[in-house]
C-alpha cells in the first residue's frame, strides 16, 4: 500500500520532534517544509524543503501536485502568516490539515508580567528612564525597539542580527536554546539586567528565562500571540502523531 504522505511546516522544536516520530514509521512519507531563516538549521531525519511557496495558492497547487495526504501546521506560534496561508490552501487543495499548537505560557503567583499586544507596545512598555533589557523576540523583530534607544540591550539570537535592526549600542549574544535555569540567571545576573522582552512562545526550551526571572524578581513584557485561524488543533507532538495515525488507518480501509 502506497505510504500515506504529509506535508510538515516546520520550523520549530516540536516540528523536529514529529519529524523524527515520522522518519522511523513505515506508514508515512512526510516532508519538512522550513522557511529557510536559519542560516545552519539542524540536521532533520526526513526529507526537507526550504524557503516559501509564494503564498496560499502556490502552497495549495504543491499540495495537489505532491498528492499530499495530510497538511500539519507546526510553525512557531508568531508565524501567523503561515497558518493563515495553511488553512486557505488546505481548504483550497482539499487536503486535512492539522495544526500543532503549544499552549502559551502562564504567569505564576509571584510573576511579573506586562501582557502587551504586539513589539511595539512592548518596546512603549518599557517606558522613559534607562533600563538594562534583555531582548528575546527574534532577530526578525527589533525595529520597534530602534525609537526607544534610551535602553542598553543584550540582544539574545540565533543568528546575527542585521547591524541596522539593532537598537544603537545593542549587545548581541548568539545562542540557540535549550536553555537551563542556571545560565539564564547567570545571564541575567552578568549583565545586570533588570527586564526582559519575550514573545509568549510556550514550550520548554526556552521557558527557564521565566524561573530566572521569578527568582530575580525582574518584569517580563510578555507579547501575547497573534490570532491563528481555526483548524483542528492538538498540544503535543504525541497527539498530533496518533492523530496522523488514525487517518492513515481510515485512508487505507477505505
Ligand atoms: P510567517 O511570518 O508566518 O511567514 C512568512 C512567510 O514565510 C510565509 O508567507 C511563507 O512564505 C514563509 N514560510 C513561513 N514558514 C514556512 C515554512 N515552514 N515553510 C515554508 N515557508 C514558510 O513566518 P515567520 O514568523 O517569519 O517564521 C518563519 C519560520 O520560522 C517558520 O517556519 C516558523 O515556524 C519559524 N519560527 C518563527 C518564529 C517567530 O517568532 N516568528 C520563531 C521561531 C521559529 P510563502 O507565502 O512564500 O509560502
């Protein structure tokens, strides 16, 4: 029986994650589909595709050309353009498609977070005086950050920044998570900072900034999610395999 074939939108830990489950199972033939930010992405046991189709009907037309199965959404939850784009295609290509949603993170008792809609209410959030920040948003996301340089900034990313998307006098420390408790308060603690900027990602692997921060009562300005659109959602990558698993089951008895 021909081998059941997804479509994976990647680019995220739990992206690698199901793209391992998959690689080792006989039923499926899936393909990682990455946006191509990442200059040295991780190597990935399945096959991968780079850069983007040219929008949702480009992406539809690669669905129905490919005779992709099933579409799973796995990409960051600020990728909002690709979902969007995934769900119209899915649709247009009359393809399944599931997205794999991290929840969000929640403030705990001792927490102090300034809940903001977008960067630059964060970068407003962080009001007049000079403070020592800590910018964990992505090198994709710090223009807004650039009208507010009364701020010294660590610029924490995964590539290097582009030198005129920096705040003036910004810090750039290049590392890839996980992070653990204890680095992230000695982070904090070398550079004497006293806030950090974090879009509310979810997941593990970079959620000890939030312990750090606990224990050091530092402020968070925490930007909330973009609005995704609705498809049929699961939490963890266990769910989204056992999900693909029924429908490969129901493909091949019909
Ligand atoms: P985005 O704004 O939602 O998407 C912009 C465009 O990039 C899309 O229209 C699409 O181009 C292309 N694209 C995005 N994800 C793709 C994928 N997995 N495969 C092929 N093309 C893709 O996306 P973004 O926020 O720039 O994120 C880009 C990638 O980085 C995503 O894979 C995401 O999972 C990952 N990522 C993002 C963040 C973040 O904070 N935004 C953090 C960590 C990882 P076309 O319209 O031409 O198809």
């Amino acid at each position: 029986m021909a081998a059941f074939r997804i479509l994976l939108l990647g680019g995220t830990t739990e992206s690698a994650a199901l793209a391992a489950l998959l690689a080792g199972d006989a039923r499926f033939a899936a393909t990682l589909s990455l946006a191509g930010r990442t200059r040295t992405p991780r190597p990935q046991p399945l096959p991968v595709r780079v850069g983007g189709f040219g929008g949702a009907e480009a992406l539809a037309r690669y669905l129905h050309a490919e005779r992709i199965d099933a579409l799973v959404d796995a990409t960051h939850p600020f990728a909002a353009v690709m979902s969007h784009n995934a769900a119209a295609a899915a649709e247009m290509a009359g393809v399944a498609l599931l997205a794999l949603r991290r929840p969000a993170w929640q403030p705990q008792a001792a927490d102090r977070w300034i809940c903001v809609p977008d960067m630059p209410a964060a970068a407003a959030a962080l009001g007049a005086a000079p403070r020592r920040v800590l910018l964990t948003v992505g090198r994709q996301d710090l223009a807004p950050f650039v009208v507010a340089p009364q701020h010294y900034y660590v610029v924490r990313s995964v590539d290097p920044p582009a030198p005129d998307s920096l705040p003036p006098g910004a810090e750039t420390l290049l590392a890839r998570g996980p992070f653990e408790l204890e680095e992230e308060r000695g982070l904090l603690r070398h550079h004497r900072i006293d806030v950090i900027v974090s879009k509310n990602s979810g997941g593990s692997a970079t959620q000890a900034k939030l312990a750090a921060a606990r224990e050091l009562d530092l402020e968070i300005v925490m930007v909330e999610r973009p609005v995704k659109p609705a498809a049929p959602t699961v939490g963890n990558v266990e769910a989204a395999f056992e999900w693909l698993a029924a429908r490969h089951a129901r493909s091949s008895s019909t």
